[in-house]
C-alpha cells in the first residue's frame, strides 16, 4: 500500500524534507479542470456530481481540490485524470520545488 501513496501536505507549502532541505509545494489544477469540463460539456459539475459519476467521496475530492490531503491513493487520482480526460498528473496536480536552502542559511539556524 505504501508504493500506492503520495505524501502531499496543505495547499502551497507546508511538508520539510529533512534530506534534502526543501519544502515540498503541491498545487492542485483541479477548479480549472472543472471549469474547463463543466464549459465543454455544457453543464454544471458540483462536487457531489463529480463525486457521483467516479466514485470517490466528496471528501476525498475535495482534499485534491483544496490540497489539504497528507496522502493519496494513486486509484483517487487515476479516477480524476480520467474523469477529466488528461494525461499527464500534472495536470491535475503539480509538483512545485522551493528554491534548495543555502547551506550557510541552515547552518546558521541549527547553531541557535
């Protein structure tokens, strides 16, 4: 189940990887994906329409949405990148480096 998982954190920043001294920023494309559905298709797609027609909990989707999820199965995402037609991940979400902290910055903060 493990190698199933994405370890994302809240909306735009928040997980610390310790190896490499970033912070890990995870956007999610997920309203525009809609918009752009909900324009060529013609109708309207609440979340619960959405959560209906691919089988996932309305939380679950809006954990993608709002990107507030600690992790994610890779079916969740499988389902929406089909949902939405794309074929790329980040197109639905995007993975997003922080610029690698100086060494002499981190240094200077474990010294105090």
């Amino acid at each position: 189940m493990l190698e199933d998982t994405y370890v994302l954190s809240n909306k735009f920043a928040s997980c610390y990887n310790e190896v490499e001294t970033r912070s890990i920023l995870i956007r999610s494309h997920f309203e525009d994906l809609r918009r752009y559905k909900e324009y060529r298709e013609r109708r309207t797609l609440p979340i619960r329409t959405i959560a209906a027609e691919t089988g996932l909990s309305q939380g679950a989707i809006l954990r993608v949405k709002n990107v507030t999820m600690e992790r994610i199965s890779l079916s969740t995402l499988a389902k929406l990148c089909r949902y939405f037609d794309v074929k790329s991940l980040r197109e639905l979400i995007e993975y997003v480096p922080d610029e690698v902290q100086p060494e002499s910055s981190a240094n200077d903060r474990a010294s105090k």
